[in-house]
C-alpha cells in the first residue's frame, strides 16, 4: 500500500504547532492574533518570600538561553514575576539567539565545541529520548526533588520522562493544546443541551458530542450545509483513551508500538464516522471567529491563541469552551498536554543558578497571587469571556488531569517532525488525524489502513531508538 498523502496548508501547519498561553505577569496580554493589547490592570508587586535559596556567592549566578525569543524584557515591558524572582536572588540571563530552523544544529555545536554551552533550552517534543540519548541533556534529579511541595504534584508527569531511573524534565506548568469553543445561541436554537452544562456535571463525553453534531447537522434544510466540528481535535479525541501510539517499557527501557491497542481503534473508527458522514468541516478557517460567525459549524476546536483577541467573541456573543469531550468508557480525567519546561543541557555545570530558575519559574506559575493577576489581564483583555470561561482553562491545566505526552512525538525525525514529510505531516501525526481526512484522490482511510501502511516504519523507528537507549545507558553506567 502506498505511503498517504493529504493536503494540507501551510498556515494550518504553522498553527498546529504554535501554543499560546493563557496569560502572563507583564503589562500586556496577547490577543491571540499576533498583536500585543495594552491592558489596565496594574503589574503585582514581586514580593521575595523566601521560598527560593539565593545562588550561593562562590557559585556562577548567568545561566545561558539558547532560544528564539529573550526572557529578559524587552525595552519597555516589565519583567516576568519568574525573571523578578530570578534576579532577587542573584541570578541573570543571557540569551544568544537563534532562529527555530537552526536552533538544535547550534545546540549540538555548542556541546561538541564546548564553546558557549547553553545552560537551558526549551523542552520540546524531541526532547525525549531522542535528543536525550544524542548526549544533549543531562538528568534533573541533582536539581528537582520532587518529593518537594513545590514538585510533588508534577511527580506524575516528570516520571512519564525518566530513563534508566533519572528524570530529564521538570515540569513548570501544563496547558490543555486544544479546548472547544462554540456559540451557545446556536445551541439554544436547535434544542440541544449545553455542553458546559454537562462539562460542569461530569456529563461531557463523547456519546453526547457527537449526538450533538449529528443532529446539528441534519437539521439543515434547503441549500443550508452545516458541519459538526472544525479544528485540531484528532489527537486530543483519541488521547481521551488515556492511550497513545507509542508506550515506554521502563523495565526494560524499550519503547513499544501500541497501535493494535482496542481504544485506541475505538476512537479511531469515531473519527473515521465522523469524516465519512461529511460532519467535519476540514479547511483552515484561521480563528474561531472566522468559524463560528456563520452558524453553520457547532463546534471550534484549537489553542487559546485561535480564540482570543480579534479571533475570539466580541460584544454581544455568547460563547462558551469546554475541554474535549471524555471517554465514556473511562473515569478517569486525561488531557493532551502543552508542557512548559527548560531542559538542563548537558555540559553545564551552572547546577545552583539553574535549579533557582526552575524553582522561580515553578512558584510563578503556581502562586495564586501571581495567577489572579494574570486572570485579570486575560479578562481585561478578552472583555467578551467570561470568568465562567477563564476557569475551565484553569481548571484543564490542573494536575487533577494525567497529562498525555506520546513518546511518538519524541522518538525520531520521522515519526516526530512535521518538517521532515513531503506533505508536512509526521508518522505519528498521521496516525492520529487522517482517518477522517481524504487524499488527492478522494479516498478517505480506515483505521486498519493507516495501521498496515505505517507499522513497519513505526517499527523500524522504535528498533533504532531502543538501540541508540542501550548504548547510551550502557556508556552512562561505564
């Protein structure tokens, strides 16, 4: 069977990969479409409570960014509470900087040169294992003791990135990749219940979900088309499972294939309903109000980003999100996660003046003094969300959720980078997306296909990366 191939753009790639988040300490809030909105909410106070020891003065206290963007402020903004915090206890940052297609190219020749070696870089999903076993990051347990306060509740998601027993990520704060939005007076009309409603009672599922899109959509009449569902919501549909494409065997420290995995073809004979019975609305529309202002699709499903700002409600609407829908078959809460977290690179010896910026930047995400004023900028700058609204992106980003990571995205160019593909579009992002999707030439794959045509190369993959994890434990424990 031939490798399938899906059309796609450019800009639904881009967006895709870019996460917004939901506020932040400086003095300006993002609208979501790449404009900066002023707000009028006044900057907290950064108090030093003590919670993070300062950099002892025999240690190195400039720790090297290797990154796209500064995390000082640029002329004119405030700090971020993390960088405030940061500098209170001796600490400064120096960014040398790069641009995204060069960025692990100048990382790994740093390390090799030995030469401005970066202290911390952005997590991202290569990260692991794939850039961990390459000898570009060390581990975190020096530094993170999460049976800490301020670690333990990320214990959970930090053990999902461990090798060999030692941890390589520390978790600063997590963030739901998608929620959809959709405007409650179509709802209204056409009778159906209220998906927030039935978030708030522990009700919101996909049996429900999709009940809702099939009746929107055959209540069209005339020359009216109606669509379920547009957006970036395979993924986080599947996800729901609790299950992913790829597994991590820590007994042995193997990553296995789990595509014969029952839920995971459950979610995906869904999706493939979905597609098959026209309720998906599949075109790149830029915004959810570029989506929903018609009335003809139910439901918007992306980042914040996309829903917010000039691309979110205006006066007058009554829009509501909700997380994606749940699992019937499941209890328990699960979300497709955006992580935000710095990897320690390996070579540097900066361990006081890096652990104090992990702890700044934990206590800046998590202090609810530092949060509700980052809720106030958010509403200030979004005057058509509602408090209502705001607290179900806070209640998603919780660790009552178990946060999803598929080490798919992780383990190597050709199941991971989207950029490596002649239609722009990963192994691992294929298998979750393009059963409700048809090629060039209008065919619209199963599950089971997807499966037959990609297991070898998922296989092929895995039996590369478990090698490279072998020789790399085997030259850590020598």
């Amino acid at each position: 069977m031939n490798k399938i191939t899906v059309k796609r753009t450019a800009a639904f790639l881009t967006a895709l990969l870019t996460v917004g988040t939901v506020a932040s300490c400086g003095s300006a809030a993002s609208s979501g479409s790449g404009e900066e909105t002023t707000t009028t909410v006044e900057t907290v106070v950064v108090e030093d409570k003590g919670e993070v020891d300062a950099i002892p003065d025999d240690a190195e206290k400039e720790i090297r960014w290797l990154g796209t963007y500064d995390l000082n402020p640029s002329k004119g903004a405030d700090k971020t509470v993390e960088m405030t915090l940061f500098n209170n206890k001796g600490g400064s940052v120096v960014w040398d900087q790069v641009i995204d297609s060069e960025k692990f190219d100048k990382l790994a020749a740093a390390i090799m040169s030995k030469k401005n070696v970066p202290d911390i870089f952005k997590y991202e999903w290569l990260a692991f294992p794939c850039q961990v076993v390459k000898d570009m990051y060390q581990p975190v347990d020096e530094i993170v003791d999460f049976s800490d306060d301020l670690w333990a509740d990320t214990k959970d998601t930090a053990d999902q990135f461990e090798l060999a027993g030692k941890h390589y990520v520390a978790p600063i704060s997590f963030e739901p990749t998608t929620f959809m939005m959709y405007d409650y007076d179509v709802i209204s009309n056409e009778g159906l219940d209220d998906p927030y409603e039935l978030y708030t009672n522990g009700e919101w599922n996909w049996d429900n979900w999709t009940d809702m899109i099939a009746t929107f959509c055959s209540n069209a009449t005339g020359e009216d088309q109606r669509y379920g569902v547009n957006g970036w919501f395979n993924t986080q549909i599947i996800q729901q499972t609790g299950k992913t494409m790829i597994n991590y065997d820590k007994e042995n420290n193997q990553f296995v294939s789990n595509l014969g995995d029952p839920d995971i073809e459950r979610a995906e004979n869904m999706l493939y309903e979905l597609g098959k019975n026209g309720y998906i609305y599949d075109t790149w529309t830029g915004n959810a109000a570029n989506t929903l202002k018609g009335g003809n699709v139910l439901f918007y499903v992306m980042g914040t980003w996309a829903m917010t700002g000039t691309g979110g409600p205006k006066e007058g609407d009554d829009w509501r999100i909700v997380p994606m829908p749940s699992d019937p078959n499941t209890d328990e809460k699960f979300m497709s996660s955006a992580m935000t977290a710095y990897m320690w690179v390996k070579g540097s010896e900066k361990k006081e003046a890096v652990k104090a910026w992990y702890e700044c930047c934990r206590i800046a995400a998590t202090s609810d003094e530092y949060k509700e004023n980052g809720k106030e900028k958010f509403l200030n700058a979004n005057p058509a969300w509602t408090e209502e609204m705001y607290q179900v992106i806070q209640d998603s980003s919780t660790t009552e959720y178990k946060q999803i990571f598929d080490y798919g995205y992780g383990i190597s160019g050709t199941l991971s980078d989207d950029n490596v593909a002649e239609d722009g579009s990963c192994v691992t992002r294929k298998l979750y997306e393009y059963t409700n999707k048809t090629d060039d030439d209008g065919k619209q794959y199963t599950w089971s296909e997807l499966r037959e045509t990609y297991s070898p190369t998922v296989d092929s993959e895995l039996k590369a990366i478990n090698s490279a994890i072998a020789d790399y434990i085997a030259k850590e424990n020598g």
